[in-house]
C-alpha cells in the first residue's frame, strides 16, 4: 500500500520561512490563502485589479496584490487560476515576475503534465492537490480536521522540493487527514479519468437517464428527482463510511438483490469499453487539446454544452424541490437558480 504521510512527517518550519504568493481567490485559493495564514505562513494573495475577490480576501485579513507584484514577493507561488487560463497567466504575469529561486505549486497537474506550462530548470516545481472542493477544505480545517492531499514533485531544483510540499499540505491541514505522493502524470490521468467517467460525467449522465425513464413511463417528475438524485447522496454517505458493502448492509434485502441482478444490465461491459476509451484520450492527449482548442474558440462547445444542461427538465424540478423542503445548505457564492455566470 502506499504509503501515507500525517503530520508527524511533514515539518511546517519550511514553509513559515516562505512567503506564499497564492494566486487566484476561488474555490481551492480561498482555502489555501486562509489556512496557510491561520497555520502562521505569510500569504500573499495575487488578484487581477477589480476583481470581485479581492475585498473578500482584504476583508478576511489577507494582503492583496496584482498578480506580478503578488508573484515578486512569493517564494513559493500557488497557481490557483482555472486550469484553461494558467498557460497565459504565467506566461504573461508569472514567468516575468519569478524570483530566481521560488518553488511553482500547482493543486493540479494538467498543465504541467500536457506540457502547456515548461518552468525553467532553477525552480522547484511541486503539487499539492487536495481529494476535494476548497470549500471543504476550508471548512473542515476550521473544524480542527483536513482533507487528504496528494503531494508531487516534477522538478526537484533545491533538492528539498518534496519537504517544501509536504511542509505546504500540512499548512493547509491535509496532513491531519493523509498525505500520498503521486507524480503529476498520475495525478493528472486519474484525476481526469474519474471526473470524466465515473464522478461528474458517469454520475450525471445516469441521474439525468435514471430520471427521463421514470418521466417518459409517467411517473411525476418530483418522484423521479427523489428516487435517481436527491436519495443519492445518502448512498454515497455510505459507501464513503463503509464502501459499497456497508452500503449494500444498510439497504434492504430487496435493494441489494436488486443491485446485484439489475446494475449490470444498465452498466454493463460495453460501458467499461467506453470508460477504456476514454483513459486512452486522456493518456494520448486527445482530451487535452479538445478542451484548450475549445477555449481558445471563446469555450463556444463549453458554454453550448453548459446550457444545454442547465436545461435539462430535473433541475427546474430539483431547484423546486430543494427550495420547498429547506433541507440543503447552498454555498455562499452559488445561488441555485440562476444560471448567469
Ligand atoms: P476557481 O474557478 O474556483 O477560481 C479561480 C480563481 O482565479 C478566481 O479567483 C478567479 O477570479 C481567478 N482568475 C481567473 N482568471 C484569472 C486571471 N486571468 N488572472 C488572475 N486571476 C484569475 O478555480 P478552482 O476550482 O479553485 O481551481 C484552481 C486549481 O485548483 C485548478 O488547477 C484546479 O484543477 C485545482 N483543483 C480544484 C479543486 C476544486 O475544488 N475546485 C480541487 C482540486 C484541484
Ligand atoms: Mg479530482
């Protein structure tokens, strides 16, 4: 088994003797800016002038610059801008503004593994890459725990990159839960394999299938979103305790002999062909260039595809369903409903 590092194997000396230059203020930089600070590392926040973040991260108590001043003072400088738009934000702003020997952090390795970003040879460059959304990585360090975090290093330039990142997961708290190390490719190709076919693509896919079934055979649509969405959660609460054993063990007799004669007639073989083909347009790079060509485009596919979604008949029903019952906590910076972004 891999192995696991915990507090104990990370020293936060490290990267209390650096200043951290986190840029970019959503979901993960949000996370890592405010835990960071609260573990006593200086933080620099670097933000585009008139960015609607940069009241929120002055008004959390964090200093704010640009993004090339941000970048000048940082000896270690988080790249936590959307994966499409780092290629330029360190060509242009990052790349001119690096001191000579700061350390390149990345939450994910998308650009480093497809070869968008190429640092030079004199900076460390390192990934530490919480297994979840900020916001939980933020809310969970609060509560005195962490999420786990896989830690890598591409580029080992002061022979001390790999403490320097286990020293950054410990500011941010994941060491408290777990740390794993992983390389930027692995960590690219899984990471991508499970959004895409399992996480966010295969579970969507079949929630929005599991619900048009039901629609189109009659059933009324608020019966549909409880039984193929909102029942899912307390599924998943259960395999995340217990694996799909204990998942299985918590539901009736009737539900897991239903599971078991049922689940491979709609998943069946040909679905793990597809998720086959899949990995390999993620290995060879297929996938990659798709998104970026489409973002150089303007995201024209993206932004088509987004809508067509927000479309789809069980989100009107679940926004109703979810307002009426009072049952969901919604995130500050996400108001369910309108889909203007
Ligand atoms: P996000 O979209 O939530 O936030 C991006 C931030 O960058 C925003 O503050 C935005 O204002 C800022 N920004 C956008 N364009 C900019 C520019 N040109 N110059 C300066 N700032 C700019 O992003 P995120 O989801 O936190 O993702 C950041 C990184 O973390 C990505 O590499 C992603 O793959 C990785 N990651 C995210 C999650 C997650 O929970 N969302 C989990 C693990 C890893
Ligand atoms: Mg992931």
């Amino acid at each position: 088994m891999a192995e696991i590092i915990y507090d104990d194997g990370a020293d936060l000396a490290l990267i209390e003797s650096k200043t951290v230059a986190i840029i970019g203020y959503g979901s993960q930089g949000h996370a890592h800016a405010l835990n960071l600070k609260d573990s006593g590392v200086e933080v620099v926040v670097g933000l585009r002038p008139g960015s609607s973040s940069w009241e929120k991260a002055e008004a959390a108590g964090l200093t704010v610059k640009d993004v090339p001043e941000a970048v000048a003072a940082g000896d270690v400088v988080m790249i936590l801008v959307p994966d499409q738009v780092q290629r330029h934000v360190y060509s242009e702003q990052i790349a001119p503004n690096l001191k000579e020997d700061a350390a390149l952090f990345f939450s994910h390795g998308f650009n480093i593994r497809y070869g968008y970003i190429a640092p030079e040879a004199g900076h460390d460059v390192c990934m530490v890459a919480p297994k979840g959304p900020g916001h939980t990585v933020r809310r969970q360090f609060e509560e005195g725990r962490g999420v786990p975090a896989l830690v890598c290093v591409e580029q080992d330039a002061s022979g001390r990159a790999l403490d320097l990142a286990l020293s950054y997961a410990k500011g941010i708290g994941a060491t408290r839960a777990g740390v794993i190390e992983t390389t930027f490719t692995e960590e690219t190709e899984t990471d991508l394999f499970g959004e895409q076919a399992v996480l966010c693509g295969g579970v969507s896919k079949l929630i929005q299938y599991g619900f048009e079934t039901l629609v189109e055979a009659g059933y009324k649509p608020e019966m549909a979103y409880f039984e193929v969405c909102h029942e899912l959660k307390l599924i998943v609460d259960l395999i995340n305790e217990g694996g799909l054993t204990k998942q299985r063990w918590s539901c009736s007799d009737t539900a897991e002999y239903g599971d078991y004669v049922s689940g491979p007639r709609v998943i069946g073989p040909q679905v793990k062909e597809a998720m086959k083909e899949v990995l390999a347009d993620i290995q060879d790079g297929t996938f990659a260039r798709r998104f970026i060509a489409d973002q150089d485009n303007g995201g024209l596919e993206f932004k088509a595809l987004r809508m067509e979604n927000e479309s789809h008949p069980i989100e009107k029903t679940g926004q109703k369903l979810r307002a009426a019952f009072g049952w969901t906590s919604v995130d500050a910076d996400y108001t369910d409903g309108s889909a203007a972004r």
